[in-house]
C-alpha cells in the first residue's frame, strides 16, 4: 500500500494554457514526486477556453450558429496544436484528439440545442462551461504518460455530488466523500496520479454541474478535504498573496503566512488568487494551504494555516479593493426604534439574487447603508421602493436612494485587534492625502477595516495604505 502524504495541486487556467506552460506543470509534478508526495492534479481549462465556451452560448442564442461553428473550429485548432507539441507518439496522438473532437461536437451539438429554442439553460449552460476542463485533463494525463509519469484523467462529476443549483452548486459531503475515497485512493495506491477536472461536478443522477466561475480551487479544497490530503497547493501566476496588487502598487510584496480568516476576508473583497469557498473545507479538515507559481516554483509562496501567535505580529497584512460598487441608503426619523426595517430591507435585497459586500447602520437608527454591485442597483432601488411603498407614503422613510460608482478599499491584518491606533494611522494617511471616506465597515473581530471612497481615489487610497505596510516592515527590517 502507498503510504506517500498526499498533495493536492490546482493549477490555474494560465498555468495550463498552452504547451509550455503544460511543461512546467509536469516538471512541477515530477519534482513532487521526487520529494517523496503522491500528488493529485486539479487543473482549470486552458486560459480563456471557458469565456469562449460560454460567449459562443451567447451566439447561438442569437441565431449566429455558424459563428460558434468557427469558435468550435479555433477550439479544436488550439487543443490538437498543444496535443502535438507535447504528445509524440502517433498512436497517443490519434487517441487524443478523437476525444477532443468528440467533446467538441458536443459543445456545438449543446449550442444548436441553443439556437434551436432561443434559450440558454443554467443547466446547459454548466454543461457547455465544463468541457474545458475535460479537454485539459485528457491531454496533460496522455502527456504525463508519454513523459513516463502513470496517469489517469477523471472527470470530476465521478467524484463530488451537488445538489441541483446550476451555475453554483453545493457539494453533499457524504456522498461527495465516499465517491472520492472509492475511487482516488485506489489509483494511488497504484502510483498512478490522478488528474482531475475543476470547477465542474454532478448531481446524483449524473446531471453535469459547476461550482461557480473559479470554482477549481475549491474543487481542489473538497478533495483535500475527503481524501484528506496533508496540504493542498494553489498554483496560480504570481509568487503568492501579494500585500496589495501589484498592477496598482508596484512595489507590493509577497505575503509569507496568512491565517484562514485574513485570506477569507482578502479573497472576498477582491483578491483574486484564492476563490472564497476554498479555505472553509481546509478549515475544517485542518489542512494548510500553499499558495504558489507555476512559473517562479521555487518562491516559497504563501502559507495560509490556522491562526498561531507566529501570525499575529503582521499589524496589516494586505490591502485590497472592489470597484463596481454602489451605496445603497435607506433614511428617515421614522424608522428610529421600529423592529425589523433591517430585516425587510435585507430581505427585498435578496429576493433579487444581489450580493452584499458591506453593511453600516447609524447608533440613531435613523439611516442603513450598504453596498451592492453597481450592475444591480437599478433592482434593488425598485425591489426596496416597493418593500417600502407604505413607509414612502407616510414620510416614515423620507428616500430610499444610491450613489454613483464607488470602490470599497479593505485592510486586513489578524493583529490589528490587538494593536491601538492603527485604524487613526489609516485614516490620518487618507486624510494626508485629501482621500474622503464616504462610509466604513468593521467586524467585531477586527481582522479588517473596509472603507468606501470614490473610484477615483482607488489607486490613490491604495498606495497610501500600502505605504503603512512598507513602513512597517522596514521598521521590523
């Protein structure tokens, strides 16, 4: 029996997206292998494939078949061109690109259906979406074989079952677990590694889902946690979690340990390098996760781990933002001590399928604020007006309105609970800056501070909150 510790690695769409990439990758698990882990490879579709697929779904739906047959057409081109720099056996070769083909005429067989009614449905819209991934993991395992490394491609909705959410599925732990442990563990035990589809799952009855765009992290953190694996590695394109991004701070460095709860609070105000769902599977598995680049391998990259006093001597760890944003503010003296106005707004806000990312309420309860995504402000002002039509008419609420585009800027550092003054410091070096705050956010756990600023101060307010961070280091330096 192979008694390796078993590692999960996901490798983004960039880290696969086209033969020399798939190279590094291979080294990547060689070396793994070398240093004694049996690895389970979770890979994205190669980079953009997916937007392809699902643009093409917008084509037909507006009777442009014969352009989803040209993106049909590219797609196959791009998958054979990678088959054939990597895959030099003409028997392997054949094999391979029959299955591309056959997933291919899938996809557009999916986008006819489309044409046909006028209609795309979530549920075929998560078939169409998924096909990437299958392409990728049949032509990279055929190439681990061709490089004389066992393995074998599996497609992820013979491993986790979900309800029938499409487009955002939740995976059902028990049945999940059982169809992972039954089937990985065998293969292991073989020496064989397993590479497996992202992002994409099944219902019990085979039904084809997904786990929501980004979803090939938290594919990676399900199978780490029903193996369990000893870690799971997110490989992605950049040296880790950076102290803020580095296309708005040029001088932004890599983070080496962050707690569960400071990455949780990054990666839901916008840091991109780990999907939000991923952490909580881990977390309660007790498994650390890495964070690292495919093209610089050995960079550290960040641990992210349960919290331990090694990680709370950071004061602010990271800073981030989220553009697109409105605010949303309900007003009026009526409301002052009557029950539940929070409740009905809240309430009328998710009758319309929105999200909100931060909430501020005034000690006098005359006024609440929130933010939504500025794509959906139109419906929430209408979904709250008629929530609030009788209060509207009786001057209990004087308006319900929202502002123009704003950006929530967010600092985490799990220390600043225990740390005085830092939030004067933030907010004196906004002021030092002409920077208002129009409105600010923080949890009783203080792991972060949000504040909301006009979008034209994003880069401004970044920078200078980042700048903190800096000084700060150079001072532990």
């Amino acid at each position: 029996m192979n008694e390796k510790p078993l590692l999960v690695m996901k490798f983004g769409g960039t880290s696969v997206g086209n033969s020399d990439a798939m190279k590094r990758v291979k080294e990547i698990v060689k070396d793994v292998l070398h240093e004694g882990w049996m690895p389970v490879v979770v890979l994205s579709a190669m980079a953009g494939v997916t937007d392809e697929l699902l643009r093409s779904t917008e084509m037909a739906k507006n009777r442009r078949y014969d352009q989803v047959l040209q993106a049909a057409g590219a797609l196959t081109t791009r998958h054979y061109q990678v088959v054939d720099e990597l895959i030099p056996e003409t028997e392997r070769k054949v094999f391979l690109k029959q299955q591309i083909d056959q997933l291919i005429s899938m996809f557009a067989e999916y986008c006819r259906a489309i044409d046909i009614i006028g209609e795309a449905t979530p549920r075929v819209l998560d078939a169409i979406a998924g096909i990437g991934e299958m392409l990728c993991v049949r032509i990279f395992a055929e190439y681990l074989n061709s490089s004389g490394i066992p393995a074998r491609s599996i497609d992820a909705t013979k491993l986790i079952v979900t309800d029938h959410s499409y487009q955002a599925a939740h995976p059902i732990r028990e049945k999940s677990e059982r169809k992972v442990k039954e089937t990985l563990l065998p293969i292991l035990q073989s020496n064989i590694v397993p590479v497996v589809t992202g992002f994409i799952a099944a219902t019990e009855d085979g039904t084809t889902t997904t786990l929501g765009r980004g979803g090939s992290d938290y594919s990676a953190a399900l199978l780490g946690a029903y193996l369990p694996a000893a870690e799971v590695w997110i490989w992605t394109d950049v040296d880790g979690v950076m102290t803020a991004d580095p296309r708005i701070v040029p001088d932004a460095t890599t983070i080496d340990v962050l707690t569960f709860r400071e990455i949780g609070e990054l990666a839901y105000y916008g840091a991109k390098v780990v999907h939000p769902k991923t952490m909580q599977p881990l977390i309660d598995a007790g498994i650390i996760i890495r964070v690292r680049n495919t093209f610089n391998p050995t960079h550290p990259g960040t641990l992210l781990t349960l919290e331990t006093d090694r990680q709370l001597d950071g004061e602010i760890k990271a800073v981030t933002s989220i553009k697109g944003q409105a605010l949303v503010t309900i007003e009026g003296r009526g409301m002052l001590g009557v029950p539940g106005v929070a409740a009905r707004a809240f309430g009328a806000v998710a009758a319309t399928g929105t999200s909100v990312p931060l909430i501020t309420q005034a000690s006098s309860e005359q006024s609440i604020c929130f933010a939504v995504p500025l794509s959906s402000v139109e419906t929430v002002l209408r979904s709250l007006n008629e929530a609030f039509s009788r209060e509207l008419a009786t001057r209990d609420i004087d308006r319900i309105w929202a502002t123009d585009e704003v950006v929530i800027v967010t600092i985490v550092g799990a220390a600043m609970r225990s740390t005085p003054g830092i939030a004067g410091r933030i907010f004196g070096k906004l002021g030092s800056q002409g920077i208002n705050v129009i409105a600010i956010a923080q949890g009783s756990s203080e792991v972060s501070i949000s504040i909301v600023i006009d979008k034209a101060d994003e880069q401004r307010a970044v920078r200078a909150i980042h700048e903190l961070i800096v000084s700060k280091n150079e001072k532990a330096g």
